[in-house]
C-alpha cells in the first residue's frame, strides 16, 4: 500500500509549524521539508537508491532529522549509530550500508519524487537492540510498522497540533526515533536533546512549551530530585524502558507531574502497552492496555506475546507472535503488568546490555579465562553490570586494569560498576551453560 509521504504532506498543510527545536536552532515544518529534499538530493548523487541502507553516525540535532528525512523521502532505509558505541560495533552496525553519514551531508540538488508515496511494507529505519548473544542484533521496521505505531499512541496518549515532545533519549532508540517520525506523521514538533542533563531538561519543561516528555525511571528521579514539578504546559511524562519502582511513582504524584507507565521493544516499534496518567492518579501500578490495533497474550510460560501490524515482521514467530522474552501477567481488564524477563538482559537506566557482549570483552583479555555477567539492584540505575571473572592460574588480576581494558571495547553504559576476581571455576550445567543465577 502506498500513502502520502508523511513529511511533505505536513509541511504543505502546516507550513509555518515549528517542527524541531534543538542546541542549533528552530526549523518550521517547511523548512525540515526542504533541507529533507536537498538530503535525498545528497544522497542520491553519492548513488543511493530506494532500498539501500543508510548508515546515520550523527549526534541528535537538526542534521540527523534532516538525514533521517532525506532517507525517507528517497526510500532507503536509516541505519542509526550510536556514537557512544566502541569502533568495532561501530562497524559491525555499518556493514552492508551503501553510504555513511559521519558528518554533515552538505546541500544537495533538491530531489524530485520518482514515486507517489511511502511504500507501507518497505524498510523504512533498522535499528539495533542487545539480545543474550555476543552478536548485535538488528530489527528492520517498516513505513508500515511507525504509522501504525504513531496512530496507536495517538489513540492512547492524545495529541494536538501544539504539541511539543522533548527528546533526551538517544535517537538510535526506537523510543527516540519514533518521536521524530512521530511529530513528521502528526504535524507537531519536536525538542531535541543531544543527551540527557538534568538543568536543561529543567530548562526546556519550563520554556520550550514541552508538553510530553520521555523519560526512564533514573532521568524521572534525577529531575525531582532536581525540584521537578507539575503544572504549567506538561501534560505527560511517559516513563519506560524498564521497572518504575513504587516510591519513584508516589514522588512524581506527590509533585504533580503527570506519569504514564509503558512497555514497549524495538521490535513493536516502540509502545505495545501503555497506563494513561488517569489510572496512574487512581493508583494503578501496571503498564496498561495494549495499544489500538495490539493483542498481547500470556502464554503458558508466562512469556509475554504481541501481535500487532506495529510488529517487525521478521521478528514474528511461526505461530504468528512476537515472543518478547518478557514473563507477566494480564488482569481482569486487560492491563499488563511484567513480572522479569526471560531472558538475561540488564536494563540499566533504560540502556539494555547484553552479557554475553560484556563477556566477550572481559574473556579476550589474556589473563582472563572466563566471564559471568550479571546484574545487581541499584538505586540510581535500577539494575548495574557486574562481573565476576576468573584468572588464569598464578595471575593476579587488579579489577581497574580490567575496566581500563574495557573502556576502549564497550559504550559507557556497558561497562560493569562492580568487578570481582577469583581463580575458581564459574558453575555451569553438565552441557556447560552458565548457571548465572548461581553467581549473584
């Protein structure tokens, strides 16, 4: 199915609306369409066509929307990198990319469509997302897969033509992404942040007519730690990539400021559940209703499934779900509320780790023979990387030395808070699985 594509048809119905405000300035929705078409049109004379993926190795600002819409309107399909990733998953994530945007695109012969709209089954943006294997794991959504997902959350959260979203979450998130895609699909405009600082954040809630804002439970502590309050144009702060603890969520109530709670994946492109601040204010403690157009379902296990046209359809089991990997629970209702997760994955202050990525790095060092990573409960990150790591024999490992090693090999959020050493041996299965639990 082929539709309007989204960006042209907003700009030409609401030219003069601010669609980005950001460090570098404030683009109308006119003009992100115009510096959208002069991408395309640079990118298309480095010879990328319709289906070719685009590597995006950008911080978040004005250059990486107009990349990111220039690869929409040409139909390729946006690869974004995470700048604070080490070199060598840097590239990994670029493989097969026709071209590599590490710098400004520079201006371009404005492009002129070849074809009537977005393709609806086409690629439109992969992204990247820590599974329990040493491997990055990519998750190729489509045009189809983000207006789904952008209607649902419309449906959910309400939206109005003045609406301002700010963005503090990185943009190679789906959580981050989709608010950009999102404010193209609704007219409505978006404040980015390069990252997360608590006074500017403070800043923006008070001055930049923010209305949403998307936080984790560490970045929603830090800003009423900082003296966050309700009132004045916030209307919502939706709260997710990972567990909201209770005494976080009272805080937030005891200060007027209007908490959402949400489960989502990559995978659903963003939302697949969401508690609309009208429960959460009468008490409700679970991560909601499945989104329009959603089905989640328990199975016997108590694994979470999905199905919904918001799904990643390569990621789409036989029997037609996405298996999340996530155990929970559904009430009476509907609402769902996640217990754990299967799998092994740490989710420290939203940012998911994969431990056997950790591992890997930890076990190439030479005086180490091998590696357990785990998480530990943390008040700040919700969950920390630890590491427990063997010596090899007669050596002496310092568990600095080993954090240096690693700072060069794993992003900052990958790197353990807490390393331990011993010279016995990890406990694993008879076929030689880890027995992580074990360990903690």
């Amino acid at each position: 199915m082929i539709v309007p594509r989204w960006l042209e048809r907003t700009a030409e119905r609401r030219p003069g609306g601010v669609a980005l405000v950001c460090a570098q300035g404030t683009w109308t929705n006119a003009r992100l369409g115009a510096e959208a078409r002069t991408a395309a049109g640079a990118l298309a004379a480095r010879g990328v066509a319709a289906g070719d993926r685009v590597a995006i190795e950008l911080p978040a600002g004005l250059e990486f929307a107009r990349v990111l819409h220039g690869c929409m309107l040409l139909g390729a399909a946006a690869v974004p990198i995470d700048l604070r990733l080490a070199e060598s998953e840097r590239a990994a994530r670029r493989r097969g990319c026709a071209a590599v945007v590490g710098e400004g695109l520079g201006a371009g012969r404005e492009w002129q469509p070849a074809t009537p709209g977005h393709d609806l089954g086409a690629v439109a943006v992969v992204l990247y997302t820590s599974g329990t294997s040493s491997d990055p794991k990519h998750v190729e959504l489509t045009y189809g897969n983000l207006l789904w997902s952008a209607l649902a959350s419309a449906v959910a959260l309400g939206v109005n033509e003045r609406e301002r979203w700010l963005c503090a979450l990185p943009l190679t998130h789906v959580g981050g992404l989709s608010i950009l895609v999102r404010a193209a699909i609704y007219g409505t405009g978006a404040v980015l942040h390069e990252r997360f600082d608590t006074e500017r954040v403070l800043a923006a809630l008070a001055g930049d007519g923010v209305t949403v804002v998307s936080l984790v439970a560490t970045t929603l502590a830090r800003l009423l730690d900082a003296g966050l309050e309700g009132g004045g144009g916030l209307r919502l702060a939706l709260t997710g990539g990972g567990p909201v603890p209770l005494p976080l969520r009272e805080r937030a109530a005891a200060a007027g400021v209007p908490v959402a709670l949400t489960y989502g994946l990559t995978e659903a492109a963003s939302q697949v559940t969401t508690t609309p601040y009208a429960r959460v204010a009468a008490g409700a403690s679970d991560a909601g209703p499945p989104l329009f157009c959603t089905t989640v379902r328990i199975a016997d296990d108590r694994e979470i499934l999905v199905r919904s046209p918001t799904v990643s359809a390569p990621c789409v089991a036989d029997d037609g779900w996405l298996h999340t990997g996530d155990v929970g629970e559904l009430d009476g209702d509907g609402n769902l509320t996640v217990t754990g997760r299967a799998a092994d994955t740490i989710v420290s202050g939203g940012e998911n780790v994969a431990p056997g990525e950790v591992e890997a790095v930890l076990e190439s060092h030479p005086d180490v023979v091998e590696a357990a990573v785990y998480a530990m409960p943390d008040a700040e990150w919700g969950e920390a990387v630890c590491a427990l790591v063997v010596a090899r024999p007669g050596e002496e490992l310092d568990a600095d030395a080993l954090l240096a090693f690693c700072a060069g090999r794993l992003a900052r959020f990958k790197m353990p808070k807490l390393v331990r050493v011993t010279h016995e041996p990890l406990p694993r299965t008879g076929s030689g699985k880890l027995l992580r639990r074990q360990i903690v």
